[in-house]
C-alpha cells in the first residue's frame, strides 16, 4: 500500500501499519542501543521499572530518548513517519515526546488511555497529536502488543468510552521493522506479555500540534552537546528556539515588506 492510502488509513481508520521501515537487522542494532540507554538512564538516576505506569517491575520504561543516542534523533525525524505525521496534524508540529516500553514476560497492561487526552481537555474535535511506535521486535497479541479500540477516534470525550471497552480491544500486531501510526485520540492500553521467553521493545515517538505544550520540556531534558548537534529543523521541531507559538500569527504579518527581516511579534 503507497504512503498516500496508509495516509488515507489513519485519517479515517485513526491508526496504519507501514512494514519494512526498517530491516530485521536495522531493527535489531537499534533494540541492542535501547537497551544500552536504559542503562545509562538507570546510571543518571532516572528508573526505568516501577514509575507507576505499569502494575509490576516487568516493563522497562527509557524516556529522554533524544539525549540518550543519536539513533533516537535520526528515527523521530524519519521521513516515513514525519510524512505521516502531517498527513493528519499538519506541518506546524512538535515533537512532545520520545519514550520506549520493553515488555518482558510477565508484565501487565497500564491503564486505558487516549494521548491526546491527556494534554489538552476534551471536547476532542480533531486530531492534535500522534504517536509513531516503532516494532523492534515482531508484534504480537501474546508477547505485548498494544490494544487499542476502534473507532474511538471519533471519541468527543471520555464518557463515550463504553463500560466495556476492554473487552472490545484488538491488538496492533506486526513485523519486525514496522512502524505503527495511531491517531492521539485513540483509546489504547499496553498488552499484557503472556509469553515465557519474548521480549516486546516498542518506541513512541509523540508528536502534537505546536499549539500545545510538549510533555517534555527539552529545553531542561537535553544537554548542551545534544542540543548543539541538531539541525535547524529539529530544534525547531523541538521548540528550542526563542519563537513559540506564532504558527496561526501570520495573517498579522501582511504588512512586512517582502525584502524584509523577520522580528518576533510584539503585543
């Protein structure tokens, strides 16, 4: 299926799965590189089981992804995902958030949740944020696969979740290398790892509209010498620079001569 219908996909089915994104070995080195950053995580003392996400120690949660391996810089702004980011938010977005959950055996679901619900209030009336998961392992029901509900993108607010929404919940299941694009609006839940010998090592990358504020503050969450390798675009994405939330202003700037420098807006 071509970008343009997995586009089409998401916009009307609120999630799409795109194979081959990455190679199996691709996809392997980048696992291997997760988990080394969860040790460098644990060593800057920041945990990464039993935060209070998860009902037991069984899952590994890495978050600062951007500031623990250039890898993590180079698939948050993957061409294959940044494309289907705006397919559905629109050009003017921001990087929220970078995170991983390694399920390993035994671990449990979290609570059902939306993403965007739980940056910005309801009513919901469009998609506003994304999440990018990448499958560094084959996905499936039995080793963790995240549940999601149907058609509760079209969720207004939350006391349209149904009584029995667990029991109404598929799993996103593929292969290795894939990634999964799921609108911020879907009601969703980490599946339970009921295999005895699998790991299931997914990535989310959480993008919104820049109108909201990121749920990372990288300003504070990077250091100087990450900051210092970014391109223009990713600081930008990042909203490191010193201009924020001006993307709806332009209709202000219709007397700016062509010719021209550009200044920040003033009241």
């Amino acid at each position: 299926m071509a970008q343009q219908d997995k586009a089409r996909q998401l916009a009307e089915d609120g999630w799409c799965v795109v194979p081959g994104v990455l190679s199996p070995n691709e996809a392997n080195a980048v696992r291997e590189r997760l988990w080394a950053a969860a040790e460098e995580s644990e060593r800057r003392g920041a945990p990464t089981r039993n935060i209070g996400l998860d009902p037991n120690q069984h899952n590994v949660r890495v978050f600062n992804l951007i500031d623990l391996d250039p890898v993590f810089i180079d698939l948050i702004q993957h061409p294959a995902a940044v494309s289907l980011v705006e397919s559905l938010i629109g050009e003017d977005f921001l990087v929220s958030n970078f995170t991983a959950n390694i399920a390993l055996p035994g671990s449990g679901s979290m609570e059902l949740h939306s993403d965007q619900s739980i940056v910005v209030p309801e009513p919901w009336f469009n998609p506003w944020a994304i999440n990018i998961i990448w499958c560094l392992n084959d996905v499936r029901e039995a080793n963790g696969a995240t549940r999601f509900l149907p058609g509760s993108q079209r969720f207004k607010t939350a006391a349209e979740v149904p009584a029995d929404a667990l029991k109404r919940m598929r799993p996103f299941e593929a292969p290795i290398g894939s990634i999964i694009a799921m609108d911020g609006r879907v009601w969703h839940t980490s599946g339970a790892n009921v295999t005895q010998d699998e790991e299931r090592a997914l990535l989310f990358g959480y993008y919104s509209s820049a109108f909201l504020r990121p749920q990372q503050n990288w300003n504070a969450a990077l250091s100087p010498q990450t900051i210092a390798g970014l391109s223009p675009t990713m600081r930008a994405w990042l909203g490191l620079d010193a201009s924020a939330n001006i993307g709806l202003a332009q209709p202000l700037l219709k007397h700016l001569a062509e010719d021209a420098p550009a200044r920040p807006l003033l009241g």
